[in-house]
C-alpha cells in the first residue's frame, strides 16, 4: 500500500484494517516534524476502528541517547537526544501511552534509503 505521510488520508483506510501499523517514514522538510505527528496521530485514530487489537511500532533512531561515551544503552537507559533529534522524545513517549494501541518503539542505528542515509 502506497500514501503520503503528509496526508493521513491517503493511508487512514488501509490501516483501519490492519492489526499491526509500523512507522518508518520519515520526510525532510521544514514540515517534517508535524508531519510526522499527523502521521502518529493517524495511526492512533486507526487504533480504535477496525482489526483489533492493533500494535503500533514507531521507528526513532539511536541518536535519542546522545553520546553514550561508548556506552551500552537499554531500553531504561534515560535519553539524551541531541538536538536535531530532541523532538523524537515526545513522539516515542505520546506513540506509547495511548490507550488505543499497543505502542512499541524501535530504535536501529541507520535507517538507509531512497539513495541516501
């Protein structure tokens, strides 16, 4: 299924009907971080119609940790994102709290594609 995550629209349907929605996009414009809570938002709405129950993973990134010094860092480590990446916080602790999903945050080190990454 193909959409635009500048347009929940486009997906809204299609993910009313699944049990599991992964959110993995991400767009670099000045819009990129309201888009990307639009999307969020959605996939949440979409939790409450449709396939049940539904799981809703969340793709960040490791840069939420900061500079670890080489550390080894858990799912109960605190974050400590660098800027460029502060916002992420937020979106992973709102995609996680809802009540209509189960949320579940991933957190690989590169996410490549579309030629760059």
């Amino acid at each position: 299924m193909q959409g635009d995550i500048g347009d929940p629209k486009s997906y809204a349907d299609a993910a009313e009907e699944c049990s599991v929605l992964v959110h993995a996009a991400f767009e670099s414009s000045a819009s990129a971080v309201a888009k990307d809570k639009s999307a969020i938002d959605a996939l949440i709405e979409a939790g409450r119609r449709g396939a049940q129950p539904k799981t809703l993973i969340f793709t960040s990134g490791v840069w939420v940790h900061g500079d670890t010094g080489g550390k080894l860092v858990t799912s109960r480590t605190p974050l400590h994102p660098i800027k460029l990446v502060a916002w992420r916080r937020r979106t992973s602790r709102w995609s996680c709290t809802r009540r209509t999903v189960r949320g579940l945050v991933i957190r690989p080190g590169c996410v490549y594609g579309g030629g760059a990454g």
